[in-house]
C-alpha cells in the first residue's frame, strides 16, 4: 500500500469519536505555557475547554503575570510556576507542551514522559536537531509515551479528496511537488523552520520519506558563510539566510522543491504547497478556507482555456462544505487531540506521531546540511545529528 493512501486511510478514524470515554472518569490534561517566550502556541492551551471528556487539572507558566491570565482563561486554580512541579503534584495523562519556541520543546517533553503521561501534544517546529529528536523517540519508545506534533493540516478531511485525485487519474502523473514560504521579513532560514514545516511535513504525506536532499542558503545574494550565522528568533537555534532553495528526493521518487525568499511581494499568497500533475494542479493554501483547490487541465498548455480553481472540501472537488463543524476542529486542534487520546487507547501512533515530527526536523535540518556541504545532496536522515548551521567553516 502506498505511503499517502495509507495515511488517508488511517485519518478514517477521525470521523468516528471514540465511543469508549462514555464509560470513563474525565481524562486529566495539563498544560505547559511561557508567557513571552512562545506563548501558549495557537490555540494549543484552549482546545481542552472544548472537550467535555476531559478537565484541565495544572498549568505551568514561569512568568507569574501570564501564569495568573491563563489560570483565568483556562478555568483552573491550579497553576505553578514551574512545569516539573506541575507534573509531580497533578499527575495527568495528557500534556500540551505549547510554546512556539521549540528552545523549550526537548526538555518539557521529556519531562513529561519521564512523569509517566500517555500522551504529548506538542507545537511545530517539534525541536530543534535530529539528536534532540533521537532523545525523545528513545524516551517515548522506553515509557510508552505517544507524542502528536499540531501539524494540523494533517488532519484535513480534504486530504483524503486529494488522494482520490490522484489514485483515480484525474490529475494525470505527478510530475512534481513545489512548496514555498509565507515570504515576509521572514524569508529564508526562519520561514522555513516557522511555517516551512507545515509544507515540509506535507511533502512527507505526499511523497513518502525524504531520501536526500540538495540545498543553497543565501544571505542578500551572496552564499551564507559561519560569520551570517546568529541565533534565531524565537528560539530556533543557529540561523541565517534570506533566501533559500532545496530540492528533496522522496520515497516514491517525485521531487520536492521548497523555495523561501524574504519580502518576495507575494503578499503571503505564495505560502502553499502545488502537486503539479499533467492534467491538473492541487494548490493547498495553509490556514484558508477552503485549504485546497484543483484546477484542471494541462498546467504546461497555454492554448487551454482558462482554468477554474475549485474548491476540495471534504466531501469533493468542486462541492460545497457541508460539515463546517469538523473544519472547525481541525483549526482549533481537536481533531488532533483526540486522537492522540484513542492512539494511546488503541495503542497505536498518532496520525502527526512523533516520527513525523522527527522527519520533519531532519528536512529542516537537511537544508542547512546541505549548504555546509556546498549543495551537495546528503541522505536522509542525516549522519550529522547536531545544528550543521553550527559547524558551518569559516571562509576567512
């Protein structure tokens, strides 16, 4: 079976609630949140609010100001000012580690598995090397621990859609997979960790396991160099380029490019994802709605008449949404969270499961590998386990 209709088959499960917590007491979920230092993601703090089956029993928030507001918003008394006090005094079966910046991420979740919770909902960008990645994995695989990363267009019931498109022939050979960044001032290396991710991590679904990749980074036209290397914002780690080109070899053998060049007057409109097929495109805009659209006919054809773009919902190309609601909670994540909590029931992974995110990472990190290399194309996952951005040579 193929990478992408097993996916789509797995995601099944999402549109049956597990009928088991009926009989249950309320699952017990924490949260760990750093007011001005990632915040509580988007959404990743109140998407319990939302589930009747379960009731937040801790919050753990080391700045005192932003600990008291969240205790508020999120209807509880029991907040503390650190995450492994948090842990030891409230013993939950659920931690949403929610800070954006992902400096954090290795060693609250390894708190927590460590703490014996069944399940971890973490933001994206997942952590910051594969040996940060390997650290995990290894802990989660020790204590049973299913970890989900909030790549959320995973959950999209219109990728199920997408995969009907292209199993039935309707979008022709699949020529090639592009992606590119959001294209603002934070065009390049940070784009790309930001909300590159989301396209990368699509590439995966798509195309299977990268095999290698080839990469150039760019720093006002000119190839980066160890001396344009600086500490990222929002905890990202090493960082640089404005400008970013890489190409992936995926499992099934198509080709993925990702692009990212800063302030790119595309007006954001360029941050997506196009399987370019030789009778039609799918562009996949993160965070619209409708997310997808297909336009048919031969994209290399300028003799066609003009293309419509139709919308994919989850129930079609070109048809009308008809469930809103499940939309609606693949946007505030409670599609993902739940389930997280049946992968820890069924004793299975998670559809966005931590191997995802380790994945994802390695892509990220691959860019940055290759450049040190010259742009040489270097297998995936990587020999180099840490920051390549940090071992870049000097040029002078």
């Amino acid at each position: 079976m193929k990478r992408r209709t097993f996916l789509a088959a797995s995601s099944a499960v999402l549109l049956t609630p597990h009928l088991s917590f009926a009989a249950e007491a309320k699952r017990r979920v924490a949260v760990i949140g750093h007011t001005g230092r990632g915040n509580y993601g988007h959404g990743l703090d109140t998407v319990w609010l939302q589930m009747p089956e379960t009731e937040i029993v801790g919050l753990a928030d080391a700045n005192p100001v932003g600990l008291a507001a969240s205790m508020a918003k999120l209807k509880t008394t029991k907040g503390f000012a650190g995450f492994r006090e948090m842990l030891d005094q409230t013993k939950p079966e659920f931690v949403t580690v929610a800070p954006r910046h992902p400096d954090q991420h290795h060693d609250m979740i390894m708190a927590a598995i460590e703490s014996g919770v069944k399940g971890v909902y973490c933001e994206k960008p997942f952590v910051r090397t594969p040996a940060e990645a390997d650290s995990l994995i290894a802990a989660a695989e020790k204590h049973g621990t299913k970890v989900a990363i909030a790549h959320r267009n995973r959950y999209h019931p219109a990728l199920a859609q997408i995969d009907q498109l292209m199993s039935s022939g309707e979008m022709g050979k699949l020529l090639e997979i592009r992606g590119k960044g959001k294209g603002d001032r934070r065009g390049g290396g940070e784009d790309l960790w930001v909300l590159g991710t989301h396209i990368v991590n699509l590439f995966a679904y798509f195309g299977g396991a990268p095999q290698t990749c080839s990469a150039i980074m760019l720093q006002d036209g000119k190839p980066v160099t160890a001396a344009d290397v600086k500490p990222g914002a929002e905890g990202l780690g090493p960082l640089a380029a404005n400008e970013l080109h890489a190409r992936y070899l995926m499992e099934d053998g198509t080709i993925a490019y990702y692009d990212s060049i800063a302030n790119d007057d595309t007006a954001g409109n360029g941050y997506c994802l196009q399987l370019i097929g030789s009778k039609g495109v799918v562009t996949w805009h993160i965070d619209r709605d409708p997310i997808t659209h297909f336009a048919p006919g031969n994209p290399f054809d300028p003799a066609l008449p003009p293309r419509k773009w139709l919308p994919i919902t989850s129930v079609g190309v070109g048809k009308e949404e008809t469930n809103p609601k499940q939309i609606k909670q693949v946007h505030n994540h409670v599609l993902a969270v739940r389930d997280l909590i049946d992968a820890v029931v069924d004793a299975r992974e998670p559809i966005c499961n931590i191997h995802e995110g380790a994945t994802t990472v390695e892509m990220v990190c691959g860019v940055f590998e290759s450049h040190r290399q010259n742009g040489q194309a270097v297998e995936l996952p990587l020999a180099e386990r840490d920051h390549p951005l940090a071992k870049l040579p000097s040029t002078g």
